[in-house]
C-alpha cells in the first residue's frame, strides 16, 4: 500500500494501454496464421522495445504472447489448420463443432476459456510466485521423467475408437522424434546423411503437413469435399453450455498453471493432459472428438493457463519457463532490470506494474478475440475451391519461413501424405503429435537420471514430488484399462 501511488504512476499510462492493445492484436493475428507463431512474433517485436520505457515494453512483449495462445485456435477450428502447436488439441473437438454448423460456438468457447484460464493463470502469478516457483525448482530429471510418463498415458485417451492404432500412431511419432544427432554421444540416428534432419525434424513443417495438407488432398481427390457452414449465422454459446464447461475450464486452467511453473513444459503438454482430464470425468466422454464443446473448454484451459504461469518462475528465480520467457528475459536485461529476488527488492512498483497490466491484457483478449471471431470467422464463408489454395498458399510460406529451407517445404508435404493416410485408416493423429513431442523429454530425461545415478535405478523413487507422478501414472493406466474392458462389455451384447 505504501507504493500504491508509485505503481499508478508508473502503470497509468498511454503507452502501456497502448502496447497491451497492440500487442494482443499482433498476438492473435499471428497466431492465426499457420507457421507463424507467438515465438516468432515476440522475437521480431524485441527489437521495437528498445526505446519504450521498461513496463511498456515487457507489457507489449507479454499482450503478443497472450494473443498468439488465443489466436492459434481460431484456424485450428475453422480450416483444421493449428496456427500454434497448442492448438492442435483445440481441433480435435473444434473443427467437427465448425463441419456441424457450429464454428461460432466452438470460437466462443475456446475464447472464454482462454480468458478465465488467463485470469486464473495472472492471480496464480501474483500470488503464488514464490511458493510456485519454489515446487518448480525441486524437478530434477526423475520428476521430469515421471512427469513425461504420466503424459504419455494421455494418449491413450486420444486414440480414438481403436487404441492399438492410436499406440501405432504414438510409436511413430516417437521414431520420428529420435531423427537426429544424439543428444549425449552426437552420433547420428535415421539422417540417412542428410545435413537436413541433423537438427531433428522441424516442427512446424510436420505440424502444418500432418493436420493441415490432408484436408486439401481430401478436397481435391473426393468428388464431394467437406464443407463447412456459416459461422456467422451458427448458434452462440448459452449459459446452460458455459456452466456445463466450467468445471473442466477451471480444472484445466490449474493445469497450466502447474505445467506452466515447470521450466520446460510447455503450453501442447498441458493443453493435451487438460483435454484428457476432461474426458476421463465427463459424462459425455463418448463425443469427445466428435464435437463436443467441452473438449474444446479444456483444451484452450490448459494452452492458456500456462501464458501466466510461465511467467513465476521468470520473475522469481530468473529461469524462463519457455522459449518467448527467455527472450522476454531478454527485454529486462536490456531495459537493466534482473528478474529474481533482486527485482523484488529494488524494483517492486515496477513489478506491481506489470500485475496490473498482466491482468488488464487478459480484459483486452475477451475484447479482441471478440472482434476477431467476428471477421475471422467469415473464412468459414468462402467456398472450399478458393480457400483452400490460399491455405495451401500459406502453409507453404509458413514451412519455408521457419528456417528459410525448401527442405522443410517437402517435409510437410511428406507428413501431409502421412496424415491422409491416417485419415483414410482411421487413425487419430493426435498420439503421433503427442509422440513426437513429448518422446525426446522422455529420453533426455531418462538418460538425464541414468548418468547422474550411474544407472542406479533407485533414484527413479527418490522423493514424494516422483510419488506422486508414480502414483498419478498408475491411476491413469488403471483407468483406462477399465474403461477398454467395460466398454467391451457393452458392445458384445450389443453385436
């Protein structure tokens, strides 16, 4: 209270309400557009910060990475094209809502979603920094482990109807994760001596190509393609179906908060692991892929809950929590400021400042997202026979720009032809991504423990936070080996 007069001095000010607007905007723009992400988007604003005060700044930075999480859903449920890794869980329930007639509803959704989680994840931040930060910093490689674990178990709740090919999809994407130079000895695994893999398959390329080039080949090799109906004149959300969401919004927003005060996570893990809590405690747990509001709910809980949370163990500890924290990490040290207890202590109004506009940004994302889904949502509008070579036209830019290769352009449509496949066989391409993504944690962190050990299996038991993911990962294998043989105990009499 003693700084209060400080703190409104420094936050009350044009150019923070400026930047905060600006910077969602840029945020959501990008993030709707396929290959461009939200970390993109930050790196190249960096560089027009240098002459903002501080707060203006990071508030700018900050209102673009919020933004981007939001507006990646946007493509994702309208033409089943991601605009951010995260998203990609979106679409599993929002592009059926969108083929139904329902796009403006599942836009709503996805939109309201991301504002509570966002104010969940800003008050977690505020008030849980130091306590947060301080469970963060007890994850060694074992907890990792056993985190990543618990994860992978989400798969089988994405796989669909069959789980054995939701397994087989998982154990591709797994040996496609492992392409590249060794991340211990630096020897090569299936290069094939192409300098290209060297660095792993990009993953832009494989996310546009597995989600996005199959509904461009269906279109074009079925006499009838897939259309969808006006978003405009869809049915909104009611309060019935927002009350009914809640629950799984709010379980999933403390989702991301835990995953996002984790240095190293991620915003596709906790969207992931949100959607798969959702659907295990849901009653409509049988139209989650389908179409159901509430999968889309969980999912954009979970992707933004972590925006906040990733910021805890920045201005705490001065760790990052992801890549856009660390070049935001980047914009303090350039402004001379150093997050950590030091920043509490020397520049707390500045601090407060920031809260204050951290909070007002997840007011202007209701407000943005609204407009966007407004004229966003007219692409659901335009015939099939000229947007999709647009989308085409833009998948293609967004696999070239991420590393300027040609390379990567064959990539995706390599993965392009994979995921028809996998259309075409039934196959849920959402365990190959979750495969892809988390596999290389698993291993780093396996053989991360296996070296500090010397290969003594005991630390894998090690302390309660290892416990408890043990305990979390058993849980979730029971479950689900119930559910598969209960739901066979239905379908017998049924056949």
């Amino acid at each position: 209270m003693e700084n209060f007069s400080e703190v409104l001095s420094i936050f009350l000010s044009v150019d923070n309400f400026v930047a905060i607007a600006v910077g969602v905007l840029v945020g959501v723009v990008v993030g709707a557009i396929p290959g461009l992400t939200a970390t993109m988007a930050v790196a190249l604003a960096l560089p027009f910060t240098f002459s903002m005060e501080p707060v203006t700044a990071i508030l700018l930075l900050i209102g673009i990475y919020k933004g981007g999480m939001y507006g990646g859903s946007i493509t994702a449920i309208l033409i089943r094209t991601p605009g951010s890794p995260a998203s990609a869980c979106t679409l599993l329930d929002g592009y059926p809502l969108a083929q139904q007639g329902h796009a403006k509803k599942a836009l709503k959704t996805a939109l309201y979603s991301s504002c509570v989680a966002d104010v969940i994840s800003n008050i977690s931040l505020i008030f849980f920094a130091g306590y947060l930060a301080k469970i963060a910093l007890n994850f060694g490689p074992p907890e990792y482990f056993w985190l990543i674990c618990f994860s992978l178990t989400i798969i089988i709740s994405v796989s669909g109807d069959s789980v054995v090919k939701g397994l087989i999809a998982a154990g591709l994407g797994i040996i496609v994760s492992t392409i590249g130079l060794d991340a211990v000895y630096g020897s090569q695994r299936l290069t094939f001596d192409s300098y290209n893999l060297m660095d792993r398959v990009s993953f832009v390329p494989l996310l546009i190509g597995l989600f996005a080039i199959p509904e461009i080949i269906e279109f074009y090799t079925s006499k009838v393609g897939p259309q969808i109906r006006s978003a405009v004149s869809g049915a909104s959300l009611t309060l019935a179906e927002c009350k009914r969401c809640l629950k799984s919004v709010i379980r999933g927003s403390l989702i991301g908060v835990i995953i996002g005060a984790i240095p190293g996570t991620g915003a596709t893990a906790a969207a992931f692991i949100s959607y798969s809590e959702a659907k295990r405690k849901s009653p409509n747990k049988h139209n989650f892929g389908k179409g159901e509001i509430e999968g889309v709910a969980a999912a954009e809980a979970g992707n933004n809950g972590v925006a906040g949370a990733t910021l805890i163990p920045l201005l705490s500890l001065g760790i990052p929590g992801d890549v856009i924290t660390a070049i935001i990490l980047g914009a303090f040290m350039i402004h001379g400021l150093t997050p950590g207890p030091v920043l509490f202590q020397e520049n707390l109004s500045l601090v407060y400042a920031l809260f204050c506009g951290i909070l007002l940004s997840s007011v202007v994302l209701l407000l943005v997202g609204n407009a966007a889904i407004r004229y966003f949502s007219l692409i659901a509008d335009i015939p099939k026979a000229i947007l999709l070579p647009i989308v085409l036209m833009f998948c293609v830019y967004g696999a070239y720009a991420v590393n300027n290769s040609t390379f990567d352009i064959g990539l995706m449509l390599l993965f392009g032809l994979l995921g028809f496949v996998f259309n075409r066989t039934g196959i849920v391409a959402a365990p190959f991504l979750i495969g892809f993504i988390l596999g290389p944690m698993f291993e780093d962190n396996l053989r991360r423990t296996l070296l500090i050990s010397k290969g003594d299996p005991s630390v894998f038991f090690r302390g309660p936070i290892a416990w408890f993911f043990i305990a979390l990962t058993v849980a979730s294998l029971l479950f689900a080996v119930h559910r598969y043989w209960k739901n066979r105990l239905v379908d017998v009499p049924a056949q």
